[in-house]
C-alpha cells in the first residue's frame, strides 16, 4: 500500500520508514516560523526552562507581522524585547516592520517553504504552506517545543483527496470553491484530517489560488491542507531560493478515508454568513445585504491575484458614499507589484484606502467594527466580535465579490462587473 | 504509569468554540493568570460557571470540542484555573488539543459519551487505560487512552514544567 505526501513527510522527518494514521511521532520540523504576539511570551518560556539560545538559529524565524507599526508603548516595548532576544540568539532570519509582510506570504515568497518540509509555525495559518507541498502544522505555544529540542510530537492524520475538475467562470476563484467545499463539510467535517487538494482544476491554479484554498481548512477542522508539488511549485520555489528541497508526492495507491469530486464548471461566488465560517451560500441568496465596510487584505486573499481582479472591477470607479474599503496587500513585495502595475492609483482613486502589509483587520487591530456594522471581507474568521463590536457583521467572500460590493454598498454578484 | 482521577461531571454540548470558553476582547489582552481568566471560562455560555465548579470536577463534552481559534492558551488555562482535571469529549479540534496538552490539561477521547454520562454523575477515569466508570450509573465506558508521550507532558503540568525535567535527557 501507497503512502500520502504527508505520510512520507512525516516519516522523513521522524527518522521512520513508515507511519501509521494515529501513531504518534516525534518529528523534526525544518524551519520554525513565530509571529510576533506570542513570541514575548516564548521568550519567557525559554528563560522559565533555562536554555539559552534557540535549538538553530538558521531554521528559526521570527517575523513582525500582526501588531505592527507598534500602536502603543506596549507593543513597542514588546518588539524591543524580540529585537534584543533575536541579536542575542544569532537568529538568521528576522523580518521586521518593512521588511516582509504577513508571515505565511512570506515563507513563501523568500524560499523559506519548500517542497517536502515538515512546516511548523506558531500561528493558526501555517497550514497556507501545504500549498507549496510541506506539510505545515500549527503548532501554538507548542513551538517552544521545537525551538529548545528540535522536535515535537505530531498525531499522524488521515487524509481526504479532493478531485477537482473543469473551469472557473469570470469572477469566480479559488476563494470561492475553498469556501463552497468548507461549507459542505461543517465545521468538523474533516476534523483531524489533511485536506489534499488535487485534480486539473489545481492543476491550472496559481500559487496564489492553492494558498487561499490551503489557508481555509481549518474551518472544516483539518490538519492542514496541501497539495502535491508540480512543475509549477518546481518553478514558483526556483525563482525564488536556490536552496534544496525534495518532491515528494502521494503514491498512487495511498490510502484515503474519502475522495470527493467538485465540478467548478457551475460554481457561483460563494458567501459566508455570519456568526460561522461554515455559514456559507451562494452570493445570489445574499445580495443585497447592505455593508458600511469592506476589506481585501490577509493570509487568505491578500495576493496578486486577489488585488488585480480588484483592481480590474473597481478601474474608474467610487466606493460607494457609505463604504469605507481598506485594501492591505500580504506583504512589501505585493505592495511594490502592485504599485508597479498602476493597482495602487486605481485603488486610491476609488476612494478605498491601501494600508501598510499586515494581518491588520482580519484580527481586529484597526479598521475595526461598531456595532451593527457590517463588513463584507476576504478575511480568515468572521466569528462575532472578531473584527470589533460583538455586535458586527462579518461576510467573507473573494476580492472580486468584494470589489463589487464595495462599489454597490450591498454584497453583489461580482460577475456582472467582469 | 498509572493516573486515576474521580470527579464530578459538568455537562456541555457539540462544537463549544473556543472562542465561548474565553472570549476575543479577552484574549486580546494576552492574560496568562489561570486565577484571572477561571472568572470568565465558559461564562458565554453558563454565566455561573465559574462559580458552580469544584476543584477536581470534570467537563464532558460532544463533538469538536475547542473549535474555531484553539490556539489561544486562555482557554485551557482557564478551564484549569476553574478546577476542572480533565476533558472527556467525542472527539476534539486538533488547534485546542494541542494547546490543551501544551498547558497541562489531559483530554480523553470516547465516542458516545454523551449517551453514557449525565450531568453531575460521579466519574472516576484511568487516563492511560482509556477506562472511564461511571460511578453514579456503574457503566464502564471505553475511552481512548492518553498516549504515553502526551501523558508525560500533562503530568509534569504542561510543556513548560515537562522540558525543564528532560534538561539535559536525549530529548534534547
């Protein structure tokens, strides 16, 4: 019998020739990615064990991405405390305010995921890398784990293929079939599962598409998500670093507790409804619902491909009068792309406004919500009170649902724009 | 390795966030005292919690147990703060497993539980056996057992507490 991506992953990285679904492994990671909320409190963690330094300075990474520019003396003392730590510590690779961007655009962008790694990072969203083929898992506070002993302890999963076939209609994305797919399952539907995306329709995604569907999967409570690495993860991940990195793909005959097939032919923009995101419906039975705020930005849809099809439907357009619109691209290099491709100007002259690479928003930092408010956003949770007032209103759905939204002043049917 | 524990059962429901068990404009303020955040675990969903548990008392749960953003601490921290000594559940979000274990509090993993228990039954639970008997009806029901690197990490208190005991062991 075959194995998954995942299985050999895991089995590599734990020394094994083989694993078991439900065995648990000890497994080194190789590269550790801390955001930095939780890494002032890692710090303490460290000190509370008494080790000095980092288990390896060149596969621990530390990037600035969901407090930034610092907001008050807190925060600014807080990063002083991650600057000193990372001088001490000799770490390699650390991505401060201007530097990067959201953590799991990054990795990607700088080469640092690749092909068959055993992917960890501290913050929920890791699993975004199973699109460059590593098996990425969310640790948590579990990280220091990994930071003083170079491993830590991985359940391993089962996993579900997901057959994906035929062609998008315009205005219709990655953002949309990921969510569609979340809502089918509920919200455990594929609880403890890796979700592994396959199929000609993944086949002819960007990077940036596979990213928005990986990024999703734990709505449903997987694992994480992934998919197999082909000519285009090959050339995605050369352009970018020449370090090494291994292809490693299901076998033919692994082993899968479900295969599921979508037809994207039919597929309407999907929206998700508050108060879950499993919430989801076609966005033809929520048009209509009207909307003071809308944002484009995150580790789900803050990409290339989200900001040009934004661009594309607001060129020569206005926001509507009631709407506010903040458009964050994932990282500087998005925002620099996007500034060399006139996206900005359009942006701007929208009356929407572009704000610096962060998580921003999705988290609730700024841009934040009255009550009764309603924002329609490519955001990654719309749980009450997750982006301000308890009592706000979030709907997620691509950028180009989005987009045209934002110019109606209610959700609308991106189509028509396109 | 043997760990028996007895307690009284507090009975929740299915998909119990972990955004109910404390929630964000909390979490935003990064506590980290299990005294402070015991105030306010579960309140969303039974504002009298906090006050109603005893130390040792057990929670029992349906399915996806800690969904949503299981990676905050202040959940597990709190419903240990609260007294509560273990979770039995039909089965668990793997974000909040992880941090559950993270921080010292054992989870036992047993399908149809909820048909079984009943709240304020008197359970006692053997966490490496997977055996939990339901002292208030005499049932013995199966759970799956803790696995034995995992119960090393909860007995020693959590991950913190577990590392400085492996200083300088193999592990590192």
């Amino acid at each position: 019998m075959g194995m998954t991506i995942t299985e050999k992953i895991l089995a590599r990285s734990s020394s094994k020739k083989k694993v078991s679904v439900g065995e648990i492994v000890l497994a080194k990671p190789d590269i550790a990615v801390n955001m930095d909320t939780f890494f002032p409190f890692i710090i303490k963690a460290l000190n509370k064990i008494g080790i000095e330094g980092v288990w390896d300075p060149n596969r621990v990474i530390v990037v600035f991405d969901h407090k930034i520019p610092a907001d008050s003396v807190n925060v600014a003392e807080m990063h002083k405390t991650i600057r000193e730590f990372v001088k001490e510590t000799g770490i390699k690779y650390f991505y401060d305010v201007g530097r990067g961007g959201i953590s799991h655009q990054l990795m990607a962008e700088k080469g640092h995921a690749r092909p068959g790694m055993l992917y960890v990072a501290d913050d929920t969203h890791a699993i975004t890398l199973g699109a460059l083929g590593t098996f990425a898992v969310a640790l948590g506070f579990d990280i220091v784990s990994v930071l003083t002993t170079g491993k830590t302890w991985f359940k391993v999963p089962e996993s579900i293929k997901f057959n994906i076939v035929g062609n998008f209609d315009k205005g219709v994305m990655s953002r949309d079939l990921i969510q569609r797919i979340v809502g089918d399952l509920g919200s455990d539907g594929a609880l403890y599962k890796v979700m592994e995306f396959d199929g000609p329709t993944v086949g002819a995604m960007s990077i940036d598409g596979r990213m928005t569907m990986c990024n999703a999967v734990n709505n449903a409570g997987a694992k994480t998500g992934i998919v197999n690495p082909d000519q285009k993860t090959i050339d995605y991940v050369k352009r970018r670093t020449k370090e090494s990195f291994d292809v490693l793909k299901s076998d033919k005959d692994a082993e899968y507790t479900d295969i599921l097939d979508y037809d994207v032919t039919k597929l309407e923009p999907q929206v998700t409804l508050p108060p879950t995101p499993v919430n989801v419906k076609s966005v033809v039975d929520v048009e209509n619902v009207e909307i003071d705020q809308a944002y484009i930005g995150s580790c789900a849809s803050g990409r290339m491909e989200d900001l040009r099809v934004a661009a594309r439907i607001l060129k020569g357009k206005r926001i509507h009068p009631r709407v506010r619109m903040f458009i964050v691209p994932s990282s500087q290099e998005v925002y620099q792309r996007a500034t060399n491709e006139g996206l900005i100007e359009i942006f701007g002259q929208s009356s929407a406004l572009v704000c610096a690479p962060s998580c921003g928003p999705c988290a609730g930092y700024w841009g934040t919500l009255a009550a009764y408010e309603v924002c329609v956003a490519t955001s990654v949770l719309n749980t009450p009170g997750r982006m301000g007032s308890h009592k706000s209103q979030i709907y997620l759905a691509s950028a180009a649902t989005v987009a045209s939204s934002a110019i109606e002043g209610k959700i609308c049917d991106p189509r028509g724009f396109m | 390795m043997k760990w028996i524990m007895k307690g009284k059962v507090w009975k929740f429901g299915d998909n119990v966030e972990s955004e109910s068990i404390i929630t964000m404009d909390i979490v935003r303020l990064h506590p980290t005292d299990p005294k402070y955040l015991a105030k306010y675990c579960m309140v969303t969903i039974d504002p009298d919690f906090p006050k109603k548990v005893n130390k040792g008392d057990f929670i029992v749960a349906g399915r996806n147990f800690g969904c949503g953003h299981g990676l905050h601490w202040e959940g597990p921290l709190a419903i240990k703060g609260v007294g509560i000594s273990a979770l039995i559940v039909e089965s668990v979000a793997r974000d909040f497993f992880r941090t559950a274990i993270t921080f010292g509090l054992p989870i036992l993993l047993s399908r149809g539980i909820m048909e079984k228990v009943n709240q304020g039954d008197e359970l006692e639970i053997d966490l490496t056996k997977g055996k939990i008997t339901n002292l208030s009806s005499g049932e013995t029901i199966e759970a799956d057992s803790l696995p034995d690197y995992l119960v090393r990490i909860v007995k020693a208190g959590g991950l913190i507490d577990f590392l400085k005991e492996e200083k300088g062991s193999p592990l590192f």
